[in-house]
C-alpha cells in the first residue's frame, strides 16, 4: 500500500496573529476518500467586524482562507485536535446562521464564523468522528477505572471515558501534560480509526464540555494484562496473546508509528478468555517514527523501556516497542519482573539501561520451553539492530502458524478447547 507523507507547516490566524505548527499528515491512497465540501461564511473579527471568506472541508481536513486576498486562516489536518469545534450556536433566527468556533486548548483562543444553517450540517456531517462536537448529554457514571477515566453509559452503550481538563494557566504543569498526552492519544487513535485493526484499541469519539476533552473508547471489560497475570484463575495462552500483541505492533509501525509505552498496564481484552481479542491502549507517548527526536523523545516505563531510549544520543525507532514486548513475553514466562521489584525506582533503571535481565528466572523456561526462550532472547537483544521486527517474531517457530491458522475457521468453543490443550502442550511455564 502507497504511503504519502506531507509534511509542512499549519498556519492558523487568530485575532490578526499567525501561529504556526509542524504537522505531518498522512494519506492511503487505497482508502482516500475524496469528500469535499466548500461553503462561504464569514469571520467574526474581534471588533465584531465580519470578514467573508471560504471554508472547505476536505476528507476531514479543515481549510479556512479569505476571499479578499485568498490567504489561509485555519488549516487543520484531519484528525488533528489542536483545535477544538464547537457547532451550531445559533445566532439569528430569522437568517438562520449558526456560528463554528474553534478554540485551541492550549492558547484558550477561540475564533468564529458565522454558516447558514444548510452549511453547518453538512460541515458537522464531513467532519464528523474527526473532530470535537458536543458533549453526551448527561452520561451515567459507572466506575471510576483509573484516574481521570471512567466507564460510563450511553443512550446505547456502555464506553469509557478518558478525560483532561484543560489547564487554568500555563503554569498548570500537570493539566498541560494530561491534556498534551491526550491530544496526541486523540490524533494517533483519529488516523487508525481509517485503519482499523483488531488488535488496536477502537477509538469513539472525541466530546468536549469547553472545561475538559474526552476520548471515548471502546470498553474493554476483560480488563488488563497485569490484572489477568495476577489472577490465578485465568490460564494464560502465551503464544496466543503474544501472537495477538505483535501483529497489533506489525500494523502500528506499517503505520509509522511507534508505541512507546507497552507494558502489561497497556494491554487490554473485550474478554478476559479470548487472547484474541487483545487490544493495544494509551496511545498517550506515541508517536510517529519521524517525531521521536522532537516528541519526548525519552519517554516509556522503567523496567519495559529498551536501553537505547536511555543512552546519551537517544537515536531510536519502532524496535523500542518489540524490547519492550520481549518483557511482557519475560513477565508471562515466569511471572516476575526481568529487572526485580525494588521500591527504588533508580535500581530498576539502572538495570534496565544495563539490558542485564534477571537470567535465574529463565532456568525453567530454557529447559522447558525452548522456543518461547529463544524468542525472548532475540527480542531482547541489547543491540536494536539484532532485534527481530514485529513480523520478523511473528515468523519464529515459537509460533505455530499452521495450528493457529485452522483454529480461525473453527468456532469459538472448539478453538478454545484446543487451543488450550495445544498450548499446555507446548508452553510449559
Ligand atoms: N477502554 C478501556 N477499557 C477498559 N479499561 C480501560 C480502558 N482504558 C483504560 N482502562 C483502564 O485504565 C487503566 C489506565 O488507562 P490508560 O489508557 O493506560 O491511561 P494512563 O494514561 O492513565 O496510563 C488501564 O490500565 C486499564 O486498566
Ligand atoms: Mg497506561
């Protein structure tokens, strides 16, 4: 598949001032649908002077210019959320016209203009489950998951909500970091929702109430890896759930993009029994492969971070996510942490730079399971270059193939019956 990268820069004028952001957008070719809508409007100035001009939307992108002088005002990428919608306040009766706002989080700059009532619905229509629209009116609080997410119930649908305030002032350290995180969560989550894969947390929506954005998500009910391990109950199917974890990986760097954060913490299941419904979450240090240097480019957990996140350069790429799964694949093999428990979190850096993982551990695993023992090897090798990719991995012969193949097209009560016996037969934890 033919994969287009545009990169340039995102001019916005707000109040007369010219902002400027580097963006990079991506285009498939085989899945571009080419939905253009274009409609004229007028700006409202701050001295509530109205200026014409012509707002296009195109495939979820967002291009704003002057008809004076044909200059560019507003462009926003598709899926970008820098700048947040707002649509549909109504500002005459009689003429029917609706205002669009668009507010940038960070600046708390808003600017409008002013649609016919014809136009807004068809913008709200090409723009839709791309940008902010408006809050859920009034949704049920379930449980509350995880600081500042919460499951909640909609008209049909039960979802979560992962939600930033945005900050009061710009020495609101914590609110700007939450809120940053979950702009780029939004924005990676936005473009793979136009390559969906089974294995990669599905992304709703993004609400806004003007005091906080949310993203909406799917709920994943069989809830995550670490809870799964640490349940005795729940067998666990080693090559299934990493089978499930790598080819996930496989279509996020396909896409350029790289994880950064994969840790048992960010693996979740719709079904705590099915390792085939594993979804890859918090999207919040991603990026894309040509980012790394200029977002957070050391970034991870300590004890799931490959060395060379750490070193003094910092040169890195999409194998830091296959080190970082070798752990998960370390922690279901033998239950403990590669790099030990310590409660000072500086001696698990410290082994984590050194790449010395714990090898008393793998004693058993060596002399039981071989296969599953030398792929953890591979993945993780100090060295990034000697470190298999993801497809690469999903070749070793630690994975079946064949058996895993013929378990797809049977049902799902016979598939996990074998399966089951197959992987007690070969995974031997
Ligand atoms: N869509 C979801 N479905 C079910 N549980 C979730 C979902 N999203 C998050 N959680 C729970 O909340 C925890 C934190 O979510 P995460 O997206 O990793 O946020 P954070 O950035 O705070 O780490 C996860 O480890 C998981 O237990
Ligand atoms: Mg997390």
């Amino acid at each position: 598949m033919g994969v287009l990268l545009v990169t340039g820069f995102l001019s916005m004028m707000m109040y007369g001032q010219w902002n400027i952001y580097f963006f990079q957008v991506y285009f498939n070719f085989p899945n571009l649908r080419m939905k253009q809508y274009s409609c004229s409007a007028f700006y409202i100035g701050a001295d509530n002077e109205h200026q014409q001009v012509t707002i296009i939307s195109n495939n979820g992108a967002l291009l704003i210019k002057t008809v004076l002088n044909d200059q560019q005002m507003v462009y926003l990428p598709a899926g970008s959320m820098d700048t947040i919608l707002y649509f549909g306040r109504e500002v005459s009766e009689d003429q029917e016209m609706y205002t669009l706002d668009l507010e940038n989080p960070e600046t708390q700059i808003k600017v409008s203009f002013l649609v016919s009532q014809k136009d807004s619905e068809e913008l709200q229509n090409q723009l839709r489950g791309k940008q902010v629209f408006f809050r859920f009116k009034n949704p049920r609080i379930l449980s509350q998951l995880a600081p500042g997410i919460q499951l909640i119930q909609t008209q049909n649908n039960v979802m979560v909500e992962k939600m930033a305030v945005f900050p009061k002032n710009m020495i609101d350290q914590a609110s700007i970091s939450r809120l940053c995180q979950l702009k780029q969560e939004a924005d990676i989550l936005s473009l793979l929702k136009e390559q969906e894969h089974q294995n990669i947390i599905k992304l709703e929506e993004i609400v806004t109430d003007g005091e906080s954005v949310s993203i909406i998500l799917e709920n994943c009910q069989g809830g995550d890896l670490l809870k799964l391990l640490n349940k005795k109950t729940i067998k666990m199917d080693v090559p299934l759930v990493m089978i499930n974890l790598l080819t996930g990986l496989k279509h996020l760097h396909e896409q350029n993009i790289v994880h950064r954060d994969i840790k048992l913490q960010n693996i979740l299941f719709l079904d705590a029994q099915n390792a085939n419904t594993l979804k890859i979450a918090d999207f919040g240090l991603s990026c894309f492969k040509q980012q790394i240097p200029y977002y957070n480019p050391r970034c991870g957990t300590p004890g799931y971070t490959a060395p060379e996140v750490y070193s003094q350069q910092c040169i890195y790429d999409e194998k830091v996510d296959i080190y970082s799964a070798g752990i998960i694949l370390y922690n279901m093999l033998t239950l403990k942490n590669p790099f030990g428990n310590s409660k000072n979190i500086q001696d698990i850096i410290k082994r984590n730079i050194s790449g010395q993982y714990d090898e008393t551990h793998l004693v058993n695993v060596k002399i039981n399971n071989p296969l599953g023992y030398d792929l953890l090897l591979k993945m993780l090798q100090k060295d990034a270059r000697n470190r298999p990719s993801a497809k690469e991995c999903l070749l070793h012969p630690f994975f079946d193939q064949e058996i895993y193949e013929i378990q797809e097209d049977q049902n799902s009560i016979k598939h996990e019956t074998q399966k089951r016996i197959q992987t007690t037969k070969r995974v031997k934890i």
